[in-house]
C-alpha cells in the first residue's frame, strides 16, 4: 500500500497509527489510496472508520475527531481518499 509517504520498507509493508491517516471525500485523480467506509465506531470525541483498500480489499483503520467527522459528512459504504500524515519503517534486522 502506498499512501503518499516514501516510508516503504522493502517487503512492502509501513506502519501507520489510525490517526495518521488523513481522509477526505473521494476526488478521482486525487492522489492517495482509494478506499470504501465499512464500519463507523463513532464514541465520545472520537471516531474510527473501517475501511477497505479499493481494488485490493486491504483492511485500513483509521481515527478522526468526532467533529472531523461530522464536518467531512462521511457515510457508511462512501468512497474516500486516505494520505499518510506520518509512517514508520523498520529495517529487517530491527528488534523490540
């Protein structure tokens, strides 16, 4: 996946946090990932979306304020456009 962030690492995978994800509504040609709302957990202040990658089915997590989704008017099944904020890479060798 690759949502506008150099940060890939190379069997293709970067780690994201839910709230560094950008979204907004889809604008074809935007650039970016496309992808379908699935889910809507709206609580509290906070909200996070399912979503899956259009075409490849990839399941994406994403958080937003409560207001920035009231604001962005986002529905269940909307097509939307998602942009890295920020994405960490690790090497091979990299150990916890």
């Amino acid at each position: 996946m690759t949502l506008g962030a150099p940060a890939l690492v190379r069997d293709g995978h970067i780690y994201v946090r839910p709230h560094d994800i950008a979204i907004s509504p889809f604008v074809a040609g935007a650039g970016g990932v496309e992808a379908e709302i699935r889910g809507i957990h709206a609580a509290g202040p906070q909200a996070r979306l399912s979503l899956e990658q259009l075409p490849g089915r990839e399941p994406i997590e994403v958080e937003l304020s409560r207001s920035e989704l009231v604001s962005l008017d986002l529905k269940l099944h909307d097509r939307v456009n998602l942009r890295l904020r920020r994405s960490h890479s690790f090497s091979d060798d990299y150990a916890i």
